[in-house]
C-alpha cells in the first residue's frame, strides 16, 4: 500500500466527494505536517468537553497520533470553517514495524499490509448533527479501498455509541472487546472490503450501551450491528442490537 505523499495524494484525490454539499461556509483540504499545532490543539480542546471522558481517551492511542497522521503513517482531511479547522477524519497506514490492530484480530501475518486504521475523527461541538462525521467515514472508506488496502480495523469505547453506532452504519462492526492502554474497554472494529455480511434477523438481540463493556458472551453469539433507541426524550435509551452474519 502506497504510503506519505503518495497516500495523500491518492487521498487528495478523492475530496471533492467530501466537500460535495458540504454546509455552508466549510471547507475541506488535506492536513500535513504544517498543521500539527492546529490539530493538536484542536484535539484537546473536543477531548475536554466530551460528555463522557471515557468516549476518547488519548492513552488508549499508541505512537504520536498527530505526527504520524499528518506525515508518514497516515493521511487526515481537515474541514474548516473561515481557516479554522472544525473537524477532521484519520486515517492510519501501519508500516511493517508499526503496531497493527490486525494483530488483536488474528489476521494472517500476510494481510497486515493490507489493513488500514480507522484512527479517529472528532467534529467541533458547534458543528455536529450536520452529517460531518458520515462523511468523514465515507471518505476514509473510500480512500482505503482506493490505496489497496483489505482491512478497516479501530477501537472504539463501548460507551461512545454515538461514533461506533455511526461506522456500524457504514459496514465497520464490532468484532471483539479488548483491554487497552491498561484498563480501557474497546470495541474493535472491523470492515473486510471482500466480505459483505449479511445480518441474520432471527438472532437479533439488543443490550443496553451501559451494560455492553461487561458483555463479552455478545461476541460469542455474533456481532454488533448497530445501534438502536428506545423511549422518547428523557426516558430515550441507546441499546446495541446484535446478530449473526447469515
Ligand atoms: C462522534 C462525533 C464525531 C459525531 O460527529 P457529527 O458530525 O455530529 O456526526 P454526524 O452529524 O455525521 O451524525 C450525527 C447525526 O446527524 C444526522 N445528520 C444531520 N444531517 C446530516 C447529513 N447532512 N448527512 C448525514 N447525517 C446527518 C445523522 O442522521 C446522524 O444521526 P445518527 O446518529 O442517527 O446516525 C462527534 O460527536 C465528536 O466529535 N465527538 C467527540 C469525539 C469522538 O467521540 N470521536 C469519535 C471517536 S474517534
């Protein structure tokens, strides 16, 4: 898989379906090295106001997230509103030597190369519930699939069902839970390009997302599929539906 400036220019490529019917007043371009300070800065100040400190935890992310997403290992896009950057996608290109969440998958040694990460993406509280997010997943998706990459692969908290609820909507599920950066629990999750599960509805189970990091025996009997609610309100509740492939 091409990597750097060949990444981001396969990368770059593919924009203009991220900036087509963007909200008014916000722009896109791709981020290099230029703009760690501004990516660094932007990424503490959305972590300081989550709702729930355990949705992002800068220790659960191994090497230096910034200078590896805008250099080498990596490529971000950036959306800005008047040059100030609102939101951005990474995405992570491990290189041979570089920690691989393929691993924690059971990959076979020889399609590691083939796996890329969905590293994150954060959006200013300002501009959310505008569809930044989705994009920002499809153009990743996209651009993974166009540098040959096989495997999606990214862990997510159990409670941040918000964020992994949005990339079981595009195809990336749960596959397992793991234990990071000590005693965080994570989803990883997961999209193969080759394969397109197909859900199988009679298997169909839902656990409420506050129960989901103590219920390990889920991935047993399947994966998560995608998130549901319940209630109207302040009695609305989020639950995790699950199932098999068919
Ligand atoms: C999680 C996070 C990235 C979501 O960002 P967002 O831009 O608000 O998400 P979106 O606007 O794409 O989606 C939110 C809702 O807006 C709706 N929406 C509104 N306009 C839309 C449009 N034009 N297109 C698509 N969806 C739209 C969607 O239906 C979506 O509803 P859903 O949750 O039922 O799918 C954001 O809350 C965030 O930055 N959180 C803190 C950091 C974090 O947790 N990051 C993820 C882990 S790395």
């Amino acid at each position: 898989m091409p990597r750097g400036d060949a990444a981001r220019a396969v990368a770059g490529a593919r924009l203009a379906g991220l900036a087509r019917g963007l909200p008014d007043g916000l722009t896109v371009r791709m981020m290099d090295l230029d703009d760690s300070k501004r990516l660094g800065d932007f990424r503490v100040r959305v972590v300081a106001t989550l709702e729930d400190p355990d949705h992002y935890r800068m220790a659960g992310e191994v090497g230096d997230f910034v200078a590896d997403h805008l250099g080498d290992k990596g490529v971000t896009a950036g959306i800005f509103r008047d040059g100030r950057l609102v939101a951005y996608g990474a995405l992570g290109l491990p290189g041979p030597k570089d920690p691989n969440r393929g691993r924690d998958l059971d990959l076979p040694e020889e399609e590691l190369s083939l796996v890329a990460h969905m590293s994150s993406a954060m959006v200013d509280p300002a501009e959310r519930g505008r569809g930044l997010h989705h994009r920002l997943i499809d153009w990743r998706l996209e651009v993974a699939e166009a540098l040959g990459c096989r495997h999606l692969v990214t862990t997510v908290s159990t409670r941040n069902h918000r964020s992994w609820g949005h990339l079981a909507g595009h195809g990336v599920y749960p596959k397992r839970m793991l234990r990071v950066g000590g005693d965080l629990v994570r989803l990883l999750v997961h999209r193969d390009f080759q394969s397109t599960p197909v859900f199988d509805t009679a298997t169909a189970g839902l656990v409420a997302i506050e129960a989901l990091a103590g219920r390990w025996d889920v991935f047993e009997r399947g994966h998560v599929w995608g998130r549901v609610s319940l209630g109207e309100g302040n009695d609305r509740r989020w639950y995790a539906l699950h199932g098999r492939a068919r």
